[in-house]
C-alpha cells in the first residue's frame, strides 16, 4: 500500500517537465523552417517591392539629370503634382475631423445606429474606387441629378478640383477613424469621467484627457489616409476627364506620359511619387515605434 501511494504521488512530479516541452515543441521550429520562411518572406519582398522600386529610379535617371529634370518641370508634370498636393491637403484634413468625430461617437457612446455607421466607415473598403468615381458623375455630371441647376448657376464639379476632391475624400475617409476606433473603445470612458467629475468641460476633455491618448494613433491614420490620397488613381480617373495641365493628377499624368512612350517622364514623375511613399512609410514606421514605446511604458506603469 505504501509503495503505491509513493509511486501515485511521485507521479504529478514526474509529469511536471513534460508539459513544457511539450509546449516548446508545439511553438518552436527546427531553425531550417525558420531559415526557409524568412528567406521565402524575403525573396517575396526583394521581386514584388525591391525590384520594381530600384527600377522605377534606374529607369528615371537612365537618360541622365537633365532629362529628369525636364520631366518633372514641365508645365503639366508642375500641373499634375500641384493638383495632387491640393487634393491631400483637402481631403486629409477633412478625414482628420470626420475620424474624429466618428470615433468619439462610436467609443465613447452608445445609440442606435451605430452598427450601421461602423459598416458606413468601412463602405470605400468594398466598394470599387471606379464605382465610386461613377456615382459622383450621376449626381454632378452635366446629365445628373444636380447637372442641370450646376449648369444654370455655372458650377463645375465633375472634371475639376470639386470632383477630385469629392472622390479623393471617400476613398480615404476610414482611415483615421479606423485607426481611432479600436484604441478609443479599449481605453474605455473612465479617464473622461474622472475628468467630468472634476468639472472639465467637453473641449477641456477633449484637449487635456482624450487626444494625448490619442495622438500617435491619430497621426498614423493621418499618413495613411495621406499616402492613399496621393496614389489614388480609379475615382480620380472618372471624375477628372483627363485633361492635361488641368484635372490631371500625378498617377494621371504618368498614365498619359506611358501611354505616349515617353518612358524616361513617366517614370521620373513616378519616382517623384515613389519618393513621396518611401517618406510616407518612414513616417509611419517611426509613429509605429512611439506607439510601441507608449504601450510598453503604459502596461509597465498598471503593472
């Protein structure tokens, strides 16, 4: 009896090493697995992004400096990348508030209809940019809904700066309320109640408690919605008309310089904008590290 006692309780103890390795063996990979998928992962990024990038420069410098230079100072490149410049500067900052507003809403509130505006937010994310462009010349075009009484008080919106700016606006306004959404909803309300009993107002609220806690993330929404507006190509395309020196946009312009063989502007443009997205991704990899830092400071202080 005692001997299978002994041996009943000594058993848990021998078990005890098991379950680690067990675990370790579930979560670790034989370092030629390892070795395989990173060189997979890189392969995949030096074909798809390395190469076409490194080509994009060589290509606008193959005919040496003046060419390039030519290219982008012409009159209808200095056109294209000022209507692109305009487009983000409306389009960004109108996101900026729309994100926040709508966040504050949907984290901070509970009402009816606030499923329906989150599947709102995420509409320009199923729907076609081209599809979007189309409907924006249904309700504005000359044969539109409000083309007539545009006509009569002699506005323009489709193929001008409105309607560029009106696609340009939809296909980037989830972007900094999705970045906002998901980190307002986990801080939760009780900073601002504390706040409030306190006696801060609304905009002291807003200004002292939520947007510090906010703002790395608002900035990363802020490059993004920034780096789409810029590259936007199918919206714009529909509601522009093409017209060189006037509503072409810089991925327009390229379009255009291509579609003539003149290979060494089309591509000194895209490096242009392919220098703007490179900006666009240290500025994001550098608010992705403040974020980081922020959460790692913030979970050390709770613990």
């Amino acid at each position: 009896m005692s001997t299978t006692t002994t041996t009943l309780a000594a058993a848990p103890a021998l078990r005890r090493p098991i379950a680690p390795r067990t675990a370790l063996a579930a979560t670790a990979e034989p370092p030629w697995v390892r070795r395989t998928l990173i060189g997979l992962a890189l392969a995949f990024l030096a074909f798809f992004l390395f190469v076409p990038l490194a080509a994009v420069f060589f290509e606008a410098f193959k005919k040496g400096w003046g060419v390039y230079l030519a290219a982008i100072t012409e009159p209808d490149a200095v056109s294209a990348i000022w209507l692109t410049l305009i487009a983000a500067a409306i389009s960004v900052p109108l996101n900026l508030v729309f994100g926040i507003a709508a966040a504050w809403s949907i984290a901070k509130f509970d009402f009816r209809g606030k499923n329906l505006l989150l599947t709102l937010i995420d509409l320009p994310f199923s729907v076609s940019p081209v599809i979007a462009g189309l409907i924006y010349v249904l309700i504005f075009g000359l044969q539109g809904w409000f083309g007539a009484s545009l006509r009569d008080h002699d506005l323009r919106v489709i193929f001008a700066l409105p309607g560029i700016a009106l696609a340009t606006v939809f296909v980037t306004f989830p972007f900094v309320a999705r970045e906002l959404i998901p980190l307002m909803q986990a801080q939760g309300q009780e900073q601002e109640e504390a706040a409030r009993v306190l006696g801060a107002s609304g905009w002291q609220m807003f200004w002292r408690v939520t947007l510090p806690n906010v703002k790395w993330a608002l900035l990363y929404g802020v490059i993004l919605c920034n780096a789409r507006a810029m590259g936007e190509f199918g919206a714009v395309s529909v509601v522009s008309g093409h017209i060189r020196g006037q509503t072409n946009t810089m991925p327009l312009h390229i379009e255009i310089l291509y579609n003539e063989y003149q290979f060494a502007a089309a591509f000194a443009v895209a490096s242009l904008l392919a220098l703007l997205a490179l900006v666009t991704l240290v500025l994001k990899y550098a608010v992705e590290q403040r974020v980081k830092k922020q959460k790692r400071s913030a979970s050390g202080r709770n613990e």
